[in-house]
C-alpha cells in the first residue's frame, strides 16, 4: 500500500465518512457483477428469470453458460407462471421498484429460500434476506457512478482486481452539478454502457467513499415520504395495487397509466422518466402483462433531491392529464 501522502493540492471535498449499509456484504463494481461472482460460485443448473428483466442481467448467464427458464408476472408482480425448481435450479426475483417486500414474503414461503436470489437493485433500502443471496445496486439511488453489493451464503471469493475505471463513467454526475440535466444525458449513457463488462472486480475507492459520505437513513424517509405524497394525489388513478406498508425507501413512484401519451407530457415539462425495459418487447406478447408494463409504467421520481413543491408539480401534471 502506498503511504498516504501530506500536503499537495486538494481531493473532492465530501462530508465525514458514514458505515455503508449490510457491513455483511462483498463490495463490488456493479449488480451484475455480483451477479456473475455468485453464479461462479454456486453453478446452478438452470436459473428461473422473470421475462420483465434488464438483459444486462441476462449477460452473466451466458458468460457462464447457464441455462435459463423464464416466468411472467401479473399486475402486482407475482409470479403467474408455474415454476417447477429442480435441486440444482435457482429462482431470480426483482423487488420491483421497492414495492414488492410482500411477494418476496410469499415466494420465500413458497420455495426453498437456498434456491432463491433477490435482486434488491430497485430495492436498496430493503435489507438482505435469509435465502441463497441478495444484490443490491448504489448508482439507482444516490449519485455514484457504479457499486453493486452481494450478500449471499455462498463462499464467494472477493475479487483481487479493483474497478479502476470509475473516473471514466463520473464525468455526468459533475455535469449534473453544473448545468442542466441534458448536458450530461450521452455522458450518463456512456457511463450505462460501460457497465456491460460484468467480470467481477471490487469496489472503487472513488464509489466507497462517496457512498460513506450518503446519510442513508434520510434518503429513505425522504422516499418514502415523496412516495406518501405522490400515492395521496395519484392512488385513486393508477391502476397498479400498491400496499404502502410494502414500501421501503422505493426507486420511484410506479404509476400505471391507460395508454402512455402522460409520457411525453411529463418530459416536456422536463419532468424525466425512464421506460423500463424496451427490448421486453421483442421477447413479450402483445396481451401479455409485460408489455403492458413496458410501454405504460410510468416511473414518477420520488427520490431524496425532491421535496413537496416537486412532488405537487408532478401531481398537478398527471391529475390534471387524466381529468381533462
């Protein structure tokens, strides 16, 4: 290691360093990395995915040559398929979104939870459970550019290369800091798809110690407070169930429409939502719930920049848009 040096020009000035959450778990560069690591470890035969997925997180499965089976999902992401684990077979399931701590409940009751991998990457605030391994994701919810973290029962070896191209995918999260949001939108998709390569490596120094400067348990009341206050305005219009005491500092406030045309209305009001996952299209029926949530799950930001006059402007856009 080398020796700390004295004097010389001034780093990033950030606030004292805080605990990260779930000291239990391995530090690495992204959620599928960590992916990629626990499948290293633990082989499995077959891995159940859900079909309304990231195929970034398809990528370690065949990295490894695993194969997979797909399930679907209803309107309040419960498992609708009927899945027939094997000895050697996973089971994959999304938090989706931070609302859905209640299906994780039901499925560990249902299946072997040794067999069950959480993705809690839209779940950060929702700790580790007590089943094979779950993977969170840093970058969806504070303003980092990567870290993934994986907590699991497996023997995992932590990687002895560190992530050091982290400075690569930053540049955004400074142009955030000095101009408008679409300055920095190609840097961000730049930074998104450099994350495609999900050979496991640690943590960078740059991500840690920003991460340890967060106060982690403001952000999650902030959430679920901006959550509160969107879900009074819009609950009576969304036609997604929502159990609020399912929620637990969420990504965003789901919000599923009749039809999507509120989309462009939000963004023109440079109010930015993302579309969760367009290529589901491609692999979806037309009739089928996925494809439902893909072109009209409208993710509202809740997040912890925000406070009640945010949350008021995107009330009045939406209930203003559906009762014209």
């Amino acid at each position: 290691m080398v020796e700390r040096a004295i004097g010389g020009y001034f780093e990033l000035e950030l606030p004292p360093g805080h605990a990260l959450p779930y000291p239990q778990a391995i530090r690495l560069q992204s959620g599928r990395a960590a992916f990629a690591a626990l499948l290293g470890a633990g082989k499995p035969r077959q891995v159940w995915m859900p079909r309304f997925l990231c195929d970034s997180m398809r990528a370690p499965l065949e990295l490894a040559g695993i194969g997979v089976k797909h399930y679907s999902l209803n309107a309040r992401f419960e498992i609708a398929d009927e899945v027939a684990l094997g000895p050697d077979d996973w089971l994959f399931y999304v938090d989706y979104f931070g609302v859905c701590s209640t299906n994780v409940d039901q499925i560990l009751r249902t299946f072997n939870p040794d067999q069950v991998v959480l993705d809690h990457s839209q779940a950060f605030f929702s700790p580790p459970r007590d089943c094979l391994a779950t993977i969170f994701s840093a970058r969806k919810f504070f303003g980092v550019a990567d870290g993934g973290l994986l907590v699991t029962k497996l023997p995992v070896s932590v990687p002895a290369e560190i992530d050091e191209t982290t400075l690569e995918r930053a540049t955004h999260l400074l142009k955030r800091l000095i101009g408008p949001a679409e300055l920095g939108y190609a840097d961000y998709q730049r930074a998104e798809y450099a994350l495609t390569d999900c050979k496991p490596r640690r943590m960078s120094a740059l991500t840690e110690r920003l991460l340890s400067s967060v106060a982690f348990e403001d952000v999650r009341e902030a959430r679920v407070r901006n959550f509160r206050l969107l879900h009074a305005r819009l609950g009576c219009l969304n036609r997604l169930p929502l159990e609020l005491d399912a929620v637990e500092g969420p990504l965003c406030y789901p919000f599923l429409a009749e039809g999507n045309a509120i989309r462009e209305i939000l963004i023109r009001n440079r109010v930015f939502v993302p579309t969760y996952w367009p290529d589901v299209l491609n692999t979806s029926a037309p009739s089928s719930c996925e494809y439902e949530l893909v072109n009209n799950l409208i993710p509202l930001p809740c997040d912890q920049r925000y406070g009640v006059a945010e949350m008021e402007k995107i009330g009045d856009i939406v209930s203003g848009f559906f009762r014209k």
